[in-house]
C-alpha cells in the first residue's frame, strides 16, 4: 500500500470516516488547494461512477452484427421477415 493510501486510512479512521468520505470530504471543501481537491475527485472517481467495460469486437462478429442489423429502417424491411415468405 502506497504512503498515501496509507495516510487517508490513517487520517479517515481517526475521524471515523471511511477513506471514500475522506476523499469526498476534501474535495468539496472549497478551502483546500484545488490540485489537491482534483487528486481526492479522481482517487474517488472509480467508486462513486460504473466504468463501462470495453469489448473488442473481431471481425467475424462485426459482420454478424451488420448482417443481423441489415434492412432495418427501410420501407422494404417486411420483405426480409422469414414470415413473409410463408
């Protein structure tokens, strides 16, 4: 564990916050430095917001995709319903 993950334990615990609160605390304390306020906002960042997951898509998919998704949209599309044809 880093120093100072060490010192927002630290520091947290002894006010009986959790290192999350901690670092909200700073951040929206409008009297600490600003570079340090933007350090606690981005220390935060991964617990407070949902990172969408990124997915790589090969080629054989993305022509799935495309092929699944073609004729939606179009005036025509009815003509391409497997119903249709029955």
């Amino acid at each position: 564990m880093s120093e100072s993950k060490r010192r927002v334990k630290r520091i947290g615990t002894r006010r009986g916050e959790t290192p999350l609160q901690y670092l909200l605390r700073v951040m929206r304390d409008e009297t600490v430095d600003d570079a340090r306020r933007d350090k606690a906002a981005a220390a935060a960042l991964p617990y407070c917001c949902a990172r969408l997951a990124t997915r790589y898509v090969g080629t054989a998919e993305r022509a799935a995709l495309a092929a699944k998704a073609a004729g939606r949209d179009v005036e025509w599309d009815d003509d391409l319903r497997t119903e249709a044809i029955n």
